[in-house]
C-alpha cells in the first residue's frame, strides 16, 4: 500500500485557536483533512496513545510543557518513539530549537509558513512511514559506526538507517570513542555530529584522514552547525557529504546510498 497526504492522520498541538486555524486550513488545502487539534502536551500525549496518529504537528511553547519537552517524551516512549514531528514556531534562537532537530524532527517550520515547504514536510512523513530500502548487494553486513553526543540523536539517526535495511551498528558518544572503535574494528561508513565534547566532528574526521587505519572510509557529517566557515573547512578537510539536521529521509537515502554504492565498486 502507498499512502497518500490524504491518508495522513494528524495530531496538531497548538494552544492558539487562531492558529489552530490557520494551519488547519493550510492541510486542508494539500488534502489533508483528517486532523485532530488539541491545545496542550498533556492532552497531546493521551491522544497519541489512543489513537496513534501518522504525524505531530507541534508549536514550542505549550501551556504545561514545551514543545522540546514533548518531542523528548515521544522519543522515551516506545510506543512514540517513530512518530514523524514537525514543528510550527516563530523562534529563532538556536539554543531553543537545536534540541528539537537534534530529536529527529521531520521539519521546523517558521510562523507564517510556505504552503510548499508544509508539503515537503508532509511527503517526507510518507517516505517515513514508507521507508524505501537502500539497494546494495550484501547490506545485512555493512558496519556502520553513528559517533553523537546526544543518544536521542543517535538513537533517531540509527533507526533511519534500519528503516533502509542496515543492521549492523556500533556507537560513539564523541570523536574520542569514536576513534578508539575506528584503531580497531573496520567501518563502511562513519555518521557524525559536528559540535561534541571532547573531540569534535571536525577533529574526528581530521584524524580519521591522516593518522586512521582506515583513511580513505566515507563520513557523512550530519549537523546542526550553521556556521559557512566551519563547514567549508570540514568540506576542506575531506568529508564524504554533509546532511542538515533536520533531514529529509529521502536526503539521507540518497546520500547512504551514493557513499556505499561508492565504496561497493571501489
């Protein structure tokens, strides 16, 4: 079964009534008409629970509980924890919504929004919940290495990954861990962070590139980091491809697939 934007089952979280509107009309008018609106987290959650929805849609400040807060409790729950969420919020401030795509969010969206931009948003949730697996010749045995400092990320990132029909995992909290794993077991792909404690992504991958045993493995970067610079000299440095945060799964598909493919023939 391939479904559709009007097969989606929305949840929207949003303490304005205005609002509420307005992004309700905005669904309806891509097809979307099967939403459910409720005005805190609380009732969020319990709704989620009764009847599971394909998608949350979600402002950052709740009455009872940020939107971060909420994001967090879905992903600690295994019942929620592979629900696609998007945010809807006019905050800008890094600090306030680094949390959220470090959470794995489907999209940030700002207020006002595009209607183009809450369609992509709505078609990367199909491509979630309809994940297309990679197309590589023995997969079940591609090591893959996720280096992150937040286990929520890592935890997001790998069962993306999974989704494609990868198995086979090792993790690392920071470049340190990381390059330990790296001195002694091969990899088929590294997935980092860029901004970690101890050794950073950059770091990481300058070591990987000179002193590893495995110099020549593929790094996918995926990050949060906005800063042009750091990233021009990561680029510099000899990264395989950069992955925003959020990511469209379609993105990350097609970047896997590219970088092994790569490694598959070389």
């Amino acid at each position: 079964m391939t479904l559709k934007l009007g097969d989606l089952i929305v949840l929207l979280t949003e303490p304005s009534g205005t609002q509420q509107k307005i992004i309700k009309n905005c669904l309806d008018r891509l097809g979307v008409c099967r939403v459910e609106s409720v005005a805190n987290g609380s009732d969020a959650l319990n709704a989620m629970l009764t009847r599971l929805p394909d998608l949350v849609i979600s402002s950052l400040y709740l009455p009872d509980m940020s939107g971060t807060e909420l994001l967090e409790t879905m992903r600690s729950n295994p019942q929620l924890q592979d629900l696609p969420f998007l945010l809807i919020s006019s905050e800008t401030r890094i600090r306030y919504l680094d949390p959220i795509r470090q959470a794995g969010a489907i999209a940030i969206l700002p207020k006002p929004f595009a209607q183009q931009d809450l369609r992509i948003a709505l078609v990367a949730t199909l491509d979630q919940l309809e994940p297309e697996a990679l197309q590589l010749s023995d997969i079940e045995n591609i090591e893959i290495l996720l280096v992150d400092d937040s286990p929520i990320s890592r935890k997001f990132i790998r069962r993306s990954l999974e989704a494609m029909g990868l198995e086979r995992f090792s993790e690392a909290a920071n470049g340190v861990e990381a390059a330990q794993l790296i001195a002694d077991r091969f990899f088929d792909l590294i997935v980092t962070d860029y901004n970690m404690p101890q050794m950073s992504g950059d770091k990481l991958l300058d070591y990987i590139r000179k002193e590893s045993p495995q110099a020549a493995v593929p790094v996918l970067m995926v990050t949060s980091e906005n800063d042009n610079q750091r990233l021009a000299a990561v680029q510099k440095a000899g990264v395989s491809a950069l992955c925003d945060k959020p990511f469209l799964p379609e993105t990350m598909r097609n970047l896997v697939q590219k970088l092994l493919s790569e490694t598959e023939w070389s």
